[in-house]
C-alpha cells in the first residue's frame, strides 16, 4: 500500500531543486518557443507559494495517493478537491505536485527529479483557454498519480509495475501533454494534419528535457505516447489512440487477432514491440479522459460544456456526452487502475446521460452554472433550469 503520510516532502530539498533549473532557464537558447521569456517568471512564482501548495495537496493525499481497496471510495474527496480548484482557486502548482510524487514514488535520481520540475514549470505558462488549460495539465497529472499509485498496488512485485523511470516518463508527460495548446483540431484550413498539437508540445520540451538528462530513447518513446492520446479522426479505427490501445489488448487482454502484425503507423511501432510502453501510453491517455469521463456526471457535465464553449459549439447537451464516451472511451477505461478507480463511475455517467437523452436532450446550463460548480448532486439526471442557460 502506498501512503503519502509515511513521509514529509521535505520541502527546502526541493526548492533547492526547483532553483536549480535557473542555471539550465538562463540560456536563452535552449528552445525557440515563443513564451520561452516567461519560464523565470513562472519559477519564481511556483517558488513563492511552493509552501502552501504542499499544504493543499497534504490534505488530499489519500484520495491522490489511493491504493487498489479504497479506490473507489475516494471518488467524492476527488470531485470535491476539485471543485475546489474551481471556486476557491486552491490550485496547486505542477511543480509541488511533481514534487509530492517524488516523494511518494520514490524517485530519487537527481534527472529524474529535474525532469520532472522542469514539466511542471512549463506546464505553468498560462494557456486560459475555456478547456486545454493550465487546469486541465493539473486534472491529468492528479489523475495519472492516482493511476500509477493503484497500478503500483495491484502490480507489487511483477515486472509490470512501474519503476522510476517509467513514472518519471508518464508524469513529465501528464503536465506538458497539450502544452501551448491554440483551442483548434488537427483539421487546419480544410487540411489535416495528423498529431499536429501533440508534435507541436513535443518539440517545445525536447530541449528542456535534454538538458535534464532525459536521453534519447526516452523522448522518442515521449512523443509517441502523445502521439497517442490524439484521438483524430474521431472514432476511427486508424487514430492513434486506436492503434495504440489495440496493441494494449494484444499484450494484456489475450486479443490477439487475426494477424500477426498490427501495422501501426512507424511512430506508433513502439507499443507493438515493448508492452511496458503500450502500458504507459495506454494509462497516460486514460487519465487524459478520466476527469471528464470517470469521475461524476456533474463533473462530466462541466467538462463537456468547456470543451464545447472552446471550440465554439455551444449548447452542450447530452447527446454530445455519450458521442465522447462513445468514440473517445469507448465506454470503458481498458487499464486495471482505470477499472478500478474510473470503471463504475463512467457505467453510472453513461446511464444517467442516456437518462438525460432520453428525457429531451436538453442543453446543460453555462460553465459557472452547473451542479459541479453549486455543488449540487447528480444522483438523479439532470432536468435543466432555463434560468441557468443565461
């Protein structure tokens, strides 16, 4: 069983290590990303309020850090830290997150620890849009944490468990992996272009990560595991999130069809040839979907409604729900953590947005107006007040 509480971050350790990545920020010309000027501020920012962001995120630890026998039962603490978030503003910063999960994980390499501050500061420059915001980075990488602390439970002692290095990866990929997202698709102009955000984040951070020691296997195995959570054209069978979890089922759910090969696109290979990568592609990408997928209607509500205001499709309503959960989750999360913590949430969002439809598919009402936010209960489907669409 993992447990927070049977250590203390040590908290001047690692300021120490946040400062230490001025020596690597003060050549400026490490990368070419545009907003490359606001990573000192952005450092000294996560350094001032380092102290009460370990704070926060010390009250929650049992439902971060869940292991595989309450991880259900951690469900509401999570919505309701959350919630939090949302209305108070107790946001912890991604660099007192990756810290926390150092301490609890045990990772102890001097690049690895870097490595993962440094995606916590770059997953700190601002991006306000209404969904693929800076929010958003920190609702995955607390899902990823609790993944990885039930998938470490269920898997003690067996070569699938994850080891530093494979947490280091999955982390440092959770806080950048839409990073310097513009709110568009990989549809540009009439043109598509495959993996066109996720190949845009991966760029920015290679030279970041480099310069942390993060080595070249590993940031190829990087970029194909963002890569991997691109799920255009939706619902196809030729997505990268398809291709990569049809090699998932080869190597963990017995699937193993009718031919020998997968003929997964040559980025892509990787999770065909190394099951360990498939099965960190896989986890990454459900905890992408998880918060707004396996948590609570309410919370699904909220989500979907952010994500339709971005791409300036208002008037989110159930039906668009279950087209998410149909096409992106396949209604299903398919890693023993994502079952095990997500599984019985989503059957339950899927019945009462089928519920919902059922019922008129009546439009949901503004961000700041839904149960999430008031904090009111989804144990019945929603019946919108018109008064709350305004």
């Amino acid at each position: 069983m993992i447990s927070f509480f049977r250590a203390k971050i040590s908290k001047n350790e690692h300021l120490q290590s946040l400062n230490s990545l001025r020596s690597i920020l003060k050549d400026e010309e490490i990368g070419d990303w545009s907003r490359a000027v606001e990573l000192k501020t952005v450092l000294d920012n996560v350094c001032k309020a380092f102290d009460k962001d370990v704070k926060s995120l010390e009250t929650y630890g049992e439902c971060i850090f869940p292991d595989m026998n309450n991880a259900t039962a951690t469900t509401e603490d999570t919505v309701e830290y959350l919630r939090e978030w949302h209305v108070i503003g107790n946001v912890p910063s991604l660099p007192a997150m990756m810290a926390m999960s150092c301490e609890v994980f045990g990772i102890e390499s001097p690049d690895h620890v870097q490595t993962l501050l440094m995606a916590g500061v770059l997953g700190e420059v601002e991006n306000d849009l209404p969904y693929h915001n800076n929010i958003h980075f920190k609702k995955v990488a607390l899902q990823t944490m609790r993944m990885i602390a039930v998938h470490n439970d269920i898997f003690e002692g067996t070569a699938r468990a994850f080891g530093p290095k494979e947490i280091t990866m999955l982390l440092a990929a959770a806080c950048i992996h839409d990073l310097d997202h513009d709110g568009l698709g990989n549809m540009i102009k009439g043109n598509f272009y495959q993996g066109r955000l996720e190949r845009r984040a991966h760029e920015i951070v290679v030279p970041y990560f480099r310069a942390t020691g993060m080595d070249a296997e590993s940031l190829t195995l990087l970029k194909s595991m963002l890569l991997a959570t691109d799920v255009s054209p939706l619902g196809s069978v030729t997505n990268p999130l398809h291709q990569m979890k049809s090699a998932y089922r080869r190597h963990y759910k017995g699937e193993k069809g009718l031919h020998n090969t997968l003929h997964l696109d040559e980025e892509l290979e990787i999770f065909e040839l190394n099951p360990m990568a498939a099965q960190m592609a896989c986890l990454l990408q459900e905890a992408d979907i998880a918060t707004s997928g396996g948590l609570d209607y309410t919370v699904t509500q909220y989500e979907t409604v952010q994500i339709y205001t971005e791409i300036k499709l208002y008037g989110a309503r159930p039906s668009h729900v279950l087209d998410f959960l149909d096409k992106v989750c396949q209604r299903c999360f398919l890693t023993d953590a994502g079952q095990r913590l997500f599984g019985a949430n989503m059957a339950r969002i899927c019945a009462l947005a089928e519920e919902d439809y059922a019922n008129g598919d009546e439009p949901f009402p503004k961000a700041q107006h839904t149960d999430f936010i008031l904090g009111t209960s989804a144990n019945k489907s929603c019946k919108t007040d018109p008064a709350r669409l305004n």
